[in-house]
C-alpha cells in the first residue's frame, strides 16, 4: 500500500527541468529505474548510485518522489509529476 505523508496538501508550484541539478535529476532517475531501500544516509537500491538524504528530502518536497511502504518496509518511489518532468528533460535532451 501506497502512503504518502503529505498528500493532503495543495500542490506546490511546477517544477520545471532547468529547476533541478543535475545530480537531482541524475537522483530522480534513479528512483524512476530502481527499487529504492533506505540504508544508512540515503536510500539504495541493487546495483544502483545512492539517493542522499538531503537529496531524497528535496525531491520529496517538489512532490517528485514519495516514501512508500511495501511489505513493511520503506521504499522511495517516483510520483507522476516527476515522471513527467524526466520525460520533459529527456525529450530536450535528445533534441
């Protein structure tokens, strides 16, 4: 089960590409592509770069990523929103 624990709040304000670093949106693919555990200072998963947590807390407040719990533990987890905006830079990056 999905749970996020703001997600009785408004929206914040679009997040646009050019708002983002580059290792945010390098962190924000990496939550897309892998199933991200938490370990100790940051959340990782097999195989995969860690997510810092002054990173993952960033992201979780633009409403990129949430924190989820599957199976009793925590797992990061990437929103529409920040699926959207990975496609947006992507597209511009192909271009």
């Amino acid at each position: 089960m999905m749970m996020s624990l703001d997600n009785d709040r408004p929206a914040r304000a679009m997040v646009r590409p050019d708002d983002l670093t580059p290792g945010q949106r390098k962190a924000l693919a990496t939550v897309r592509d892998f199933k991200l555990t938490r370990v100790k200072g940051g959340w990782r998963g097999a195989g995969s770069p860690k997510v810092t947590l002054p990173t993952a807390s960033y992201l979780g407040f633009k409403r990129l990523v949430m924190r989820a719990n599957y199976r009793g533990r925590p797992r990061l987890v990437i929103t529409q929103e920040g699926r959207n905006l990975l496609d947006i830079a992507e597209s511009r990056g192909r271009a």
